[in-house]
C-alpha cells in the first residue's frame, strides 16, 4: 500500500480516468477529491489534520500555477504531482517547479513516467522506509547451478531475515522454479510478460505462490514451450511491481547476453554472478564484468558454487585476484542433499538443514541483510550441527 493517500484537484473530467486507473494500479487511495484548486482552498485554509497527502495536481495553462503556490504554502510538507497539459516550454516547466511542484508529468503521460514519479516522491519525502533490494543471480556458464543458488539465497533471506521475499525466474523459455518447489501457479510471467495489460500490483501479486513462511514464487511458465515475446519495458515495469510486494527480490536470470538480460541488470540492486571452479567459467566471469562495468552497472559479487576446498590453485583468495573482486562467496557442494531436496519438492534447508550448502548460503544472505540494514536471525549452531556439517563436507 502506498503510504500516502492522494487529493486529485482539477482531474475531474473523464479524461483523468487514466490518472485514477494508475494511482490504483499503484495502491494509492484517493482521499477527496476536488474540481478545482479554489474549492480546495476553500474548504481546507491549512491541514484538516497531522496526516500528509498526495496532492495530484492538474495544469491546463500557466495561469494556474499561481493556484499552485497557493497550495504549496497551505500544505507545507504535502507532496504535490502535477499533471501538465499541452506543450509547455522549459521557462515555464521550471516556473511549475519553482511554485511547488515535488514531481512534473507531462498529461496524457506514458505509465513508466507516472510510476517513476510516484516512486520519486518517496525517496525525496522520506517515506521509503524498507527500500527493496532486487538481487540478480545469473551463471556465466552453463552448469554452474544459478537456479539452485538463487532459491536456497531466497529461503534463506525469508528465514534469517524474517522479511517478505520474492523468488523469480525471468527465463522466456520453460521454467524451473514450479517443479523444483511443487507448486501449482495459477499464473506465470508469461501471463505478466505476454498478457493485454502492463504489469500492476494486482495481476502481480495475483500471481505470486506462497512457498513458505515469507516467501513467495513468480515461477516462468509451465504449461507451453513457445518463447515468450515480451514488448520493450515489460520487464523493468515486472520488477518495479514485485519491489512493492516483498523486502528482497531474487531473480534467477539466464545467462543470454541478451537486451532483456541487462535490462534485468541495470534494475537490480545487487548481481550474484555464479562461477564454477574451472578456468572457462573464470574467463567468462572476467568477460561479463567487464561488460557490465563498461555499461556503467554495479560491480557484482561472486559465489564459487560446488567449491572445492583442495582446489588450491583456484580456492575463493585466487578467484577474487583473478577477476579482482573482494567479494567472493564460496558455497559448498552437496549433490547428495540437491538431489533429496528436488524429490521433495522442497528448499534444501527444510530437508537437509545441516547441508554445509545451505550454512555457506546462510552466510551470502546474512550480508546482504546487514547491508539493508536488517539484523539477521542467525540460528545457535550446536556442536552436533558442526559435526554434521564437517562430515558432509569430507564426503563430497
């Protein structure tokens, strides 16, 4: 739910009904509503109470930009969104601005620019008080276990985190996610990606699967083989809805190399690249992060899954110096637990909790939490729990 309810003044005609269509698509309430900004002054002089508002504000020419500042200096500390009509030169946009308005869009105006907007104002107003992260998980070559990594980092950040937590594959071919988990979605990104509508906060959480105490499944589609085709912007507008449903997002991206999958990077908070313990993954990884850095992107971390610890000449020091990243995270192989889990239909942690995988992933998400500013519930790890972990590890 957005955290402050709106007052529409001068969005009266049917025309707006765009505006009130996308204020409910963002899970924005409308307060009041007045025709014009005179009849909002007049009833309200100042604040009917210590509760802010959205005002969403329409200007149909310049002469009402007085009306503005009027209403800027009424409701001081009210977020006010005006909606601009016709052309208007840059003077007169920055005269719009300097009466008060917090955020500008042009009317009629693009979906992407509103919910831009909308998502400014929380930032600039203070009101974002548990920002999302969205964490991009992707291989760099096959084989290297991405979608293994990225449900056990997501059941752990539900679990130690104890916060919501989305887990998505954005993969246009066939998903893996339902099997693995045993679900039964009831819709799918095809659904989201495919559909006649954009992307909203209903048909998204509409779609979500529960799968566990905090977490929730988007799985990719299940019931077809056909490609999906997504229109330009699709996905970005995907993964700016699932940021208002959950605290983490954890996406399980293919390594296609593809428009769409730097699309999914250039949104992302953080990006995981999974390598394996060989030197053509390394040279890979190397390719790709110079990729991402000449894009401008955030430098990734990196998880060496199925590490081997006797691997001396490529243990977790030597493939940070190769590829200069002080962020590596070693995970521990445990084919035999992967495989129970799989038959389960369950998270590797609800099967094998002692797995040395799932405590080497525990540790990935307790620093992810920690640089969100969430203090992980880690579990007390007895001296049996070592034990097991300890022999897990000599038997792999």
């Amino acid at each position: 739910m957005y955290p402050l309810p709106a007052v529409l003044v001068n969005c009266a005609d049917p025309a707006h009904e765009s505006v009130r269509s996308a204020l409910a698509d963002n899970a924005v309430t409308v307060a009041a509503e007045f025709a014009t900004a005179g009849d909002l002054l007049a009833r309200w002089t100042s604040p009917p109470d210590a509760n802010r508002r959205l005002l969403v504000v329409t200007l149909r020419s310049l002469d009402e930009v007085k009306e503005v500042a009027r209403m800027e200096a009424c409701f001081p500390g009210w977020p006010l969104l005006a909606l601009v009509e016709g052309d208007c030169d840059t003077a007169g946009l920055f005269h719009v601005n300097r009466a008060g308005a917090s955020q500008l869009v042009p009317f009629p105006f693009q979906r992407p620019d509103f919910d831009a907007a909308l998502d400014r104002l929380l930032i600039q107003f203070g009101l974002r008080a548990t920002p999302c992260r969205v964490i991009a998980v992707s291989g760099v070559v096959e084989g290297c276990g991405a979608t293994s990594v990225s449900v056990g980092l997501a059941t752990e950040l539900a679990a130690v985190g104890g916060v919501p937590c989305v887990l998505t594959e954005l993969t246009f071919g066939l998903g893996r996610l339902a099997g693995l988990l045993n679900l039964t979605p009831t819709a799918t990104t095809r659904d989201l990606l495919n559909g006649p509508d954009e992307p909203n906060l209903g048909n998204v959480q509409a779609a979500l699967t529960h799968a566990g105490d905090h977490l929730a499944v988007l799985s990719g589609q299940v019931a077809g083989l056909e490609p999906i085709a997504a229109p330009a912007g699709r996905l970005t507008q995907l993964l700016r809805q699932l940021r208002h449903s959950a605290a983490f997002v954890v996406v399980d991206l293919p390594y296609t190399f593809d428009p769409h999958y730097f699309e999914v990077m250039a949104a992302a908070d953080e990006v995981l690249l999974v390598v394996r313990q060989d030197v053509p993954a390394i040279q890979a990884a190397k390719m790709l992060m110079q990729t991402l850095a000449e894009r401008g992107l955030p430098a990734p971390k990196l998880v060496v899954n199925r590490y081997d610890r006797d691997h001396a000449s490529l243990d977790a020091e030597a493939v940070g110096e190769r590829l200069r990243c002080k962020a590596v995270y070693p995970v521990a192989p445990d084919s035999t637990g992967h495989r129970a889990a799989a038959d389960a239909g369950r998270p590797l942690r609800e099967v094998v909790p002692a797995s040395p995988t799932v405590q080497d992933l525990r540790a990935v998400a307790a620093g992810l939490l920690e640089s969100a500013g969430i203090h992980p519930h880690l579990p007390r790890r007895t001296l049996w729990d070592r034990a097991r972990t300890f022999l897990t590890r000599m038997t792999n």
